[in-house]
C-alpha cells in the first residue's frame, strides 16, 4: 500500500486535569487503515482502549467509531466514544450539537456541547439486563478473593451480574475507606470469572461525597485490565442498578448522580448519569464527561 499519514490523538477522559481519568487513543481518518493496521497501532498506543474515526457507511448516523484494545476489536467503549468527539472537536472536524454514532454494537444518539478546550459530551446508551443475585456460595468466594468481609457490603445492594455489550457485577459497599483497601487476587478473580459470568467486577459506595454521588473501583482481569481508571459504560450500568432496586431518587421520572473513580489509581475522574424511566423502570441512560488533549502526533505507515 502507499504511504499514508494519519492523526493520532491521546486524550485523558472524565477529567480537565492532565494525566488523570481514563486515557483513550484516537485515530482519525481510520478509512486509510486495514483492520490488521488498527488493530497494530491499538497495540502500539497501548492505552486499554482506542477508537478509530471512520466515516457513515449508512443513512442513520454521522460517523462510524470502531474500538480496539491492544489484543482485540470490541463492541463499544463509553470512554473512547467521548475522547473521538473531544479529538474531532480539537481537529476542528467536529461541532457542537447533535449527531449519531455508529458502532458494532449499534447506533448511538451523541450531544456535544462546550468547546474544543473544555467539552461535554453525552452518550445515550441501552439500559443493561440484570441476572438474578449471585448465590449464597458464589459470592462467599468471590468475597474471599476480594480480601472482603460480609458486614463490609451494602445490605441494601444486590449482587447482580448486569450485562449489555460488556458484563458487570454490581458489589456494594458501606465505606469508602473499604473499598480503598481492597487487594484483590487476580488471578483469583480470573478463574472465578467463567462461574459468575462477568467480566468486570464494579464495587461501588453510595453517597460518598454527599447524596447523589458514588465512588467505584472497576476490576477486569479477564479482560487484560487489572483496574480500569473510569469507566463510562460502567457507571451507566450502575445507575440503571441504582434505580432499579430504589436507590435513587426520582424527579419527572428521571434520576440523577455523578460517579467519582480512579482515586485509587492517582487518576481520578468523574462520570455523570441520568436515568430516564417510565413507570419507575429505566428505559433510557445519558453518560457524560468532559475530556482534555494530551497530544496529538501524526503516524505515517508504509
């Protein structure tokens, strides 16, 4: 093939502060590269996601996103689909207002408002499904992996395996400062996996900066991710768990929180949802953050 120049983006999410939140690599002009080439340059930029910018294929959205861990293609990545609209914004290739955003999972409704230097983007996502509560004995291993005592966990919070493109366990906890502790076994956590049927494991702590607010922590080790810094999918999911066990409250049927995490990591960033319902059942979530440019450099392949 000939040559070819791109740019390449390296943007920290869910935060205005640099080298806090979830780092996102973004590539624009993605149409130039073979799937092989982003999967290659995935690997190179290393961050656990990147999001490659392809133009429409179709009639029912704007932009075609494409995500890439350093080892595979997945669905959909919440982190990344705001780090291409702040790198679009930044390019001078995008604007405030409304758009679709095709991804493998399906299309998403996307606002973008602000500017270039300080954005906000929110992403409509489906509301996750939610398996019934973990067993009695499952959870007895999961805890011990976990370093976790019973009387540390939120009585008021289930543990529930909610699944969408990507698999989560909801695990409530009482304190901050127990959900700070935490040393989880790895590999542990790895063989525990297939039986639970979850990828990713998200303890969080209700009201731990005042009502309305979490503080969470996001384990995946199946997924090469040993602690995910901020997780927008996540939180989303959370917040459908939230309401649907009566743990928020709601205003004209929606409900409202801002996720703090990553403080354990030294890269704290902050997620805020909205639930939308009808008839007290969620049908609708809005995930937005804010995101700042690290760098951008161009990448010139043979």
């Amino acid at each position: 093939m000939p040559k070819r120049t791109i740019k390449v983006f390296q943007i920290d999410v869910f935060t205005q502060a640099l080298f806090a939140g979830n780092p996102a690599g973004v590539v624009l002009g993605a149409e130039a590269l073979t799937e092989a080439e982003m999967q290659s340059l995935a690997r190179e930029l290393n961050n656990s996601d990147s999001a490659f910018v392809l133009p429409a294929d179709g009639p029912d959205h704007d932009l075609h996103l494409r995500f890439f861990t350093p080892t595979r293609e997945v669905a959909f990545v919440g982190h990344a689909s705001v780090a291409a609209h702040v790198a679009r914004l930044a390019a001078g290739l995008g604007k405030a207002g409304r758009l679709r955003q095709k991804s493998r999972s399906g299309v998403y409704d996307v606002e973008i408002a602000g500017t270039a230097a300080v954005p906000l983007v929110t992403v409509a996502i489906p509301v996750p499904h939610f398996n019934p509560p973990i067993d009695a004995g499952m959870r007895s291993r999961l805890l011990d992996v976990l370093g976790i005592d019973t009387g540390a966990l939120d009585p008021k919070c289930p543990l529930v395996v909610t699944r969408r493109t990507s698999t989560r366990l909801m695990i409530g906890l009482r304190s901050a400062a127990a959900l700070a502790a935490i040393q989880p076994n790895f590999d542990e956590l790895k063989r525990l996996t297939p039986h639970i049927g979850a990828d990713g494991y998200f303890l969080f702590v209700r009201d731990a900066h005042g009502p309305g607010t979490t503080e969470s922590r996001l384990f995946s080790p199946v997924l090469g991710i040993p602690e995910d810094p901020v997780s927008g999918n996540a939180h989303g999911m959370l917040g459908a768990y939230l309401v649907a066990n009566g743990l928020l409250p709601l205003k004209d049927g929606r409900a409202r929180f801002r996720g703090h995490q990553g403080r354990a990591m030294s890269r704290p960033g902050e997620v805020e949802v909205e639930v939308q319902t009808e008839g007290g059942v969620p049908v609708r979530i809005l995930m937005s953050g804010t995101a700042r440019v690290v760098f951008t450099t161009d990448v010139t392949l043979d």
